[in-house]
C-alpha cells in the first residue's frame, strides 16, 4: 500500500465510503444499539439482536407461559444443548455431534480437563500460559486439588510453552485468542506439538467463537470450550459450549457425571451410565432462556459468512491502531498486543498509567471499551455492527480526552465491581 493510500483510507469521507460498501453493513440494523453509542466490548458482552429480543418474548409467553412443562417436548427445550451445539459447531470447525451448550465456560473447562486427564492416566502434568484468562488458572489449580494435588500444573509465559510440553504431560490448556492482548495461538502448530509429545490439547475459544476463523478438526483439536455472551451474542451469562473430537468420545469420562449425561436421563435409574457421544459432557438442565436468546444470536451469525467477519475484523483494528498511532502519539498509550492486526483476534489493547480513568471517560463519551487490570484499555471490533466510521469517531474522541486530559476529573476515578 502507498502512503498516499493509507493517508486518504484515514480520511473520514473515504471510510464513510467504505462503510457504504461493506457488505456487512445491513446486518447492523439487526442489533439493538443505541445511535449515539459506540460499541467496542462485543468482545466481553455482545449487544442484544432483534431476533433474540423477539425470540425471548415467545419463549416466555408462549412457551414457558402456556406450553409451561410441554415446552420440554413441544418447544424444542429438551434438544436444545446439541441442537444449539452442532450450530456453533459450524463456526468452529467441528462436525454435527462433537458440540453441546451448557454451563459456564470456567465449569465446561473443568469437565474437558478431566476428561482429557482421564484418557492420558499415566501423566501428570498440564501446562498453561502465564496470564492465562484467570478462571482458566483458578480451574486448573481447583483440578489439581480436587485430584489430590497428583498434578503438577505448570504455567509458562509465551515462549516456553513449546519447551514445556513433554512425555509427562497430559494436557496442554491454552486460550486461542488472549482477552487482553488479543494474540493468536497457532491452533495447528501448537495441537502437532502436543501430540508429537502424546499429550492432548483443550483450547479455550472464549474470544475466538464468532470473531476468528477457527478450525478445531482441521488442526485436530481435542477439546475446547468457550463463551456464549461474547461475540456469539448471547446475552448475560449465557451458557457456553463444550467441544470433544469425535474420537474420544467413546472412551472419555467426566466427573460431573449429571442426568443430562446420561444415556436415558428419564429411566431414573440408580447407576450412572454415560450417553452416547459429546452429550456425557452435560450435567445438569440447561437454562433454556438463556439458550434461547444465544440461539437466536448463533443464527443470525451463520448467516454471515465467517472469513468475511474475520477480515473485517482486522481491518477495523487496524485502522484503529493507524489513527491512534497518528492522533493520540505522545500521550503515553502503549500498545499491549501485536502490532500485525493479523495476529490478533478483534480485540486490541493499549496500556495507561491512567488507563482506568481513560476508559471511564471515553465510557461517559459514548465510546464503550473496558478496562483489564492493572492497566489495561481494551478496545473490541464486531464486525457485524461496527463501522469504520465508529472507529474513527472513537479514535477522535480518545484524542480529545487526551489532549484535555479530562479523565483526570475525579469522577472517573471511582472504582467499579466491574470494569
Ligand atoms: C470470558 C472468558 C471466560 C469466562 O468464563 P465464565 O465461566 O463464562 O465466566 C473464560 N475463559 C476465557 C478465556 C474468557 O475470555
């Protein structure tokens, strides 16, 4: 690309332009976002669609209202978890039957790790990545006790990740695409080398689902799991989904061996015996609104396609990061991710002695990215509702908080619980 290019590409008419053309555009008139927001935290809590709000209403109307407990049956309740499962699969490069919706992603993560353990009895190590997404670290030291403190957990930065991995090792746990930096993990290369070693490979896609181009099969993933209230659009606190290749399921176990898991939950019998399949990876009753409102959130993302997303994407944060480099330079920003927009998924973080602040005031500004300790503003790209000219106007509006300094008013100094 010539400067020339580049320079007229940060033009605001010339992205207005861009906008106009991108044929992602209408799905923005999907979303309920208010005009005067610019949404940059997809990423952490995707925005309400239409059809989950529509959906949403029949479901406690007319199915919860009136079908009440024939909903099970009547409304699709019952299949929900590998109905839902198996469309998620589809974004994530899993086949029809190794996908299933249910529990938290810390929960799910749990239940792959021991089930991942559980096919590789003789070893005794896992390993993980420093600065790892907390729950995943705390899940994994809960494991080791609920196990008797038989594992060794062994947690390395980046780099010594490769080193790390040997002939003890059961399981390699990683996150696909880092919540703050937004790096990439070479899915592929990094599944080869736990094999290579015999270990297996859980892959967290919380960040990943609905915003990377991902291919779980392709790379021979073993296990993953991930977030459904993300850029799978969700709703708060949706469930999330649990993914096992096909080739374990036969022998694969897990400890939260629930009635959902097994194979004729309404035979109540008195002994367990696991389904069939991905399904013994449930536990418990699925919570079907909250399914419900993810359904509708996992539809209307497979009716966009997914390279193109991906692509946009990274041309979003890029762009982000050019005008930030022009307008904001000499204010103590300091990139915390890859400075090849290729190598991150669609998130992008800077790093601010007074990020916090910052963040409060460009919140106050309309312009809603977040905060990750200790000083980290992250910033989210979903390319079904942004716009090129949102991160243009974002950018600006960074600048003049800035240039004013106007995060130094003490307002935006006050702690939330969540930031
Ligand atoms: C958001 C996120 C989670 C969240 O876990 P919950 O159990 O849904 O709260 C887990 N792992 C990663 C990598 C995340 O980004």
């Amino acid at each position: 690309m010539t400067a020339s290019v580049q320079n007229s590409s940060l033009n605001r008419d010339m992205l207005s332009r861009m906008d106009a053309n991108d044929p992602l555009a209408p799905f923005r008139e999907r979303f309920v976002i208010p005009e005067s927001l610019i949404y940059m935290n997809g990423n952490s809590l995707g925005p309400l669609t239409i059809s989950a709000r529509d959906r949403m209403a029949t479901a406690v109307a007319d199915e919860w209202g009136s079908q009440l407990i024939r909903g099970w049956n009547k409304a699709g309740w019952y299949d929900i978890p590998w109905r839902l499962g198996d469309k998620i699969g589809r974004l994530i490069g899993a086949e029809a039957g190794e996908t299933v919706v249910c529990d938290s992603t810390s929960v799910n993560l749990f239940k792959a790790v021991a089930a991942a353990c559980g096919l590789r009895p003789e070893r005794k190590k896992i390993v993980s990545e420093v600065g790892n997404f907390p729950t995943d670290l705390y899940v994994l030291d809960g494991f080791k006790r609920f196990a008797g403190d038989a594992f060794n957990v062994d947690i390395r930065p980046r780099e010594e990740i490769a080193d790390a991995i040997d002939a003890q090792t059961a399981v390699v746990v990683l996150t696909h695409v880092h919540y703050v930096s937004g790096e990439i993990f070479p899915m592929g290369e990094i599944s080869r080398l736990a094999h290579d070693a015999g270990a297996l490979i859980v892959w967290d896609l919380s960040h990943s689902a609905g915003a990377v181009v991902t291919d779980l099969n392709g790379s021979k993933a073993d296990f993953a799991v991930g977030c459904g209230y993300k850029h799978l659009n969700g709703g708060p606190g949706a469930p999330a989904f649990i993914f096992a290749a096909k080739r374990h399921h036969a022998a694969m176990s897990q400890p939260l061996s629930g009635w959902f898991g097994h194979a004729d939950p309404f035979r109540f019998t008195d002994d367990f015996e696991p389904a069939d399949g991905v399904r013994r990876l449930l536990c418990g009753t699925t919570g079907v609104l909250s399914a419900t409102a993810l359904e509708a959130g996992v539809d209307l993302m497979l009716e966009a396609d997914l390279h193109a997303m991906s692509e946009k994407a990274v041309a979003l944060s890029d762009l982000f990061q050019r005008r930030a480099a022009e307008s904001c330079g000499g204010h103590g920003l300091e990139l915390r991710s890859p400075d090849d927009a290729r190598q991150r998924g669609a998130n992008l973080s800077y790093g601010h002695k007074s990020g916090y602040a910052i963040m409060q005031n460009l919140i106050a500004r309309g312009v809603i990215g977040d905060f990750r300790a200790p000083d980290n503003m992250r910033f989210g790209f979903s390319p079904l509702f942004m716009r090129y000219t949102d991160v243009f106007d974002a950018v600006e509006i960074l600048r003049d908080i800035l240039e004013s300094r106007s995060y130094e008013d003490s307002e935006f100094s006050k702690k939330h619980s969540v930031t």
